[in-house]
C-alpha cells in the first residue's frame, strides 16, 4: 500500500507529518486527512487549517481544507 504524508499549514506555519499514513489510495488519503483536519482543528480550537496530502517522493497530491 502507498503511504501519503499529511503536511498541516496554520498561522503561516507548516507542520511535516514524518510517520503517513498507509491506505489503498489517494481517494482514502483524502479521507482520512479530512478526519485529521476536524481533529486537529476542533483539540487546538482552530479556524483555519489546512492539510497538504504529499506521497512518498514528496511531490503534493491534494489540499483539504483552506
């Protein structure tokens, strides 16, 4: 299974997921980063989040959020 590296940009910061997450595909990637979005931003009471999806060679495949 690939794994895809979820990047969190807040407050002109940038947060590197260095672990992933491995799933079937890019589709399921986008799902679980939208779970991770809500996550992070309802335990850090955050307005504006983010979530750059990054396979393995680093090269972006999707954003989530805004």
């Amino acid at each position: 299974m690939p794994r895809y590296f979820f990047n969190v940009h807040f407050d002109h910061h940038i947060a590197r997921d260095p672990v992933g997450v491995e799933v079937a595909d890019l589709a399921e990637a986008v799902i679980q980063a939208q779970k991770a979005r809500t996550e992070i931003m309802h335990e850090d009471d955050l307005v504006q989040l983010w979530l750059e999806i990054v396979d393995e060679r680093g090269l972006v495949l999707a954003r989530v959020g805004r």
